[in-house]
C-alpha cells in the first residue's frame, strides 16, 4: 500500500518537474487544481494559456472568475475567454458571448455576442444554442425571425438543455414560428419539467388549473406546483398554500395552509406574510369560538325519586358537567350519593 502511494507520488512529482509543452503544463495545473493548490495551478495554466493551449486559457478564466489563485478580475476572466475562443473553444465561445451580452469585463456589445454564439452554436454548444434561439426570438443584432428562432431552440431541446425544451413549449403553446399545437406544447414543458426546470413545472400547473373544476386536472395542477416548491420556488409555494386552504386537488386544510404561508413568508414572500397572519387571526377566533360554546361545568343538588325503592327517600345528586341532550329534558351527571332509604346508587338518567 505504502509503495503504491510512494509510486503515484512520484509520478505526480515527475509530471510537474518535467512540465515543459503546453500540455504538461495543462495538465500539471489541473493537478495543482485538483488538490486545491491553486497558486500552482495558476502559475501552471498560465504558462500553457502563454503557449496558446485553449483549454488552460479557459481554465485560467475560470479562476479569475471565481477568484482561485487570483483575484477576481471579470476583465481579466473575458480577455482568457476571448482567447481560448478565438482558438475555437466551444464552451469560451460561449462565455465570452455571454460576457457581451451583459457587458461583463467588456463593453456590451450584441453584435459581438452574436457573432460567438453562433461560432458556439455551429459546434454543437446546447447552451448557446438556445442563447442564438433567443436573439432571433427577440431580434437582438439581427432581424427577428420565428422561424430561426424555433429551429436553434429545437437543435438545443433534443440535446435535453431544459431551457431550450421549456422555450420550444412556449413556441407551440403561441403558435410562433410553428403551428400551433397545446400537446406539443405539454410534452416539451413536461420534458423540461424532468429536467428540474421549475419554470416548466410552474407552467405545467397553470395549464391544468384553467382546465376548470375537474378533479383531475386539479390534482395535476396541485402536483406541478408543489414540485416546484420543492425546488424553492416561493411563488409556487404561495399557490401551493393556497390550494390547501381552498381544496383545490387536495384535502382543504387551513392548518397546513397556515403553516406552507409560513414557509414562503420567511423566504420574503410579502403575499405569503399577509396570508398567513390573515390565516392565523381566523384560527384563532375559530379556537375562541369553539371554547365559548362549549359546556361550563357545573355543580348543582338534585333531589328525585329513589330509583331502587321508589319510596319516599330521597338522593342528593352533585352534578359534573352536567348537559342537557338535544330534543329531550335528560341529563347525564357525573356523580351521584346513595339512596337516604334504600342505599341504592340511582345511576341513570333523569328528567327534570
């Protein structure tokens, strides 16, 4: 065990000492990066980015990003993007076109985020892909077109981008760039959905809840809504709340209401806030009227006739919570004293 360790030491070892091409130096910086020593894979990346190798430009882009090594440095991360990009680097493609969208690091510029996004896109990028969808949707650097629209977001939802499903649904719902079409619509939703799209989710429940009444489609609505709240989804967490109060495909249950307004109101949700101090003034004026109506225990003497002797004598009966039984003049009582006669226990029920 010990000469197994001592072996891949020193193969560890040797990669770094040896490190000359770019690719060793690539590879020595990922070690470095992988054993979180990321002053040496900093020192190593940048030696191979020095060299033009595409992937430690990208990845020394990742470190000014996220700090690793360096200090954050969102121009410094864009100038390695664009580097690695201009060497045909899909993923940096990718980035450095996001990186003009926002204007990160960058001056904003559509034009040149097009210009990478389509390079990434034409190399299969899922991601930037629906990015391209999305310019020819909204016409952002070029003229809008639907139908290129539908097209990019298409090549990116049969790679499974959940984005992109969740966008091609939207397109057959409107009936924009497409014919229009409710069950296509539902089968890219539902394949963003599976993919933990909480938008989708969300989407999904709204169609079923407009459906009407049917208690079907409410139990759907009720089921795409609390899987996205289970993804912290506060809105949905609100509804969810709502259709516990309101029984809409579930039992109704204030209680459980109060408590998942609750849930949402400590993530910030104002809505969810009012509801729940709404919902816990009714409960507890529901718990006030429930102690107010119900029976006051009373002590009280009652003499009657001996039910064991049916003589002359006399019991003295002391009264708990005595109560007088709908549609008839019987009390039950608690307690009662022996026959002054008989001794007999006169345990029944009385009219008086």
């Amino acid at each position: 065990m010990m000469r197994h360790f001592i072996l891949i030491s020193l193969l560890f070892f040797s990669l770094i000492v040896k490190a000359q091409t770019a690719e060793e130096f690539y590879k020595a910086g990922t070690a470095f990066y992988e054993q979180k020593n990321y002053d040496e894979a900093v020192k190593n990346y940048r030696k191979a980015a020095d060299m033009n190798h595409a992937s430690a430009q990208y990845n020394l882009a990742i470190c000014y990003l996220d700090g690793n090594g360096v200090a954050i440095s969102e121009a410094e991360a864009a100038k390695y993007f664009l580097k690695a990009a201009q060497l045909g680097h899909a993923q940096a493609q990718n980035n450095i076109a996001s990186f003009y969208i926002a204007g990160t690091g960058v001056r904003q510029s559509d034009e040149e985020a097009f210009k990478w996004y389509q390079k990434a896109a034409t190399q299969g990028s899922a991601m930037a892909q629906n990015s391209l969808g999305l310019m020819y949707d909204e016409g952002r650097a070029v003229p809008q077109s639907l139908d290129e629209a539908v097209k990019w977001y298409r090549k990116a939802a049969e790679q499974g981008f959940a984005k992109a499903e969740n966008n091609l649904a939207i397109m057959y719902f409107n009936g924009t760039g497409v014919e229009k079409s409710v069950q296509e619509g539902i089968k890219w939703f539902e394949a963003a959905a599976n993919h933990k799209y909480t938008p989708a989710m969300t989407a999904l429940g709204t169609y079923y809840l407009k459906l009407g009444d049917d208690k079907q489609n409410q139990q759907l609505a009720f089921d795409w809504y609390v899987k996205a709240a289970e993804r912290a989804d506060w809105d949905a967490t609100y509804i969810v709340a709502y259709f516990y109060e309101m029984g809409i495909g579930t039992k109704q249950s204030d209680q459980i209401a109060r408590k998942i307004y609750l849930l949402a109101a400590d993530k910030g949700h104002a809505e969810a806030k009012k509801e729940a101090q709404r919902l816990t003034n009714k409960l507890r004026n529901q718990e006030m009227n429930i102690k107010d109506q119900a029976p006051k225990r009373q002590k009280q003497s009652v003499s009657v006739m001996c039910s064991s002797c049916f003589g002359s004598g006399k019991t003295h009966t002391t009264v708990y919570g005595g109560y007088k039984t709908k549609g008839s003049s019987s009390v039950s009582f608690g307690s009662y004293s022996s026959c002054t006669s008989c001794g007999g226990t006169g345990k029944t029920s009385i009219r008086i």
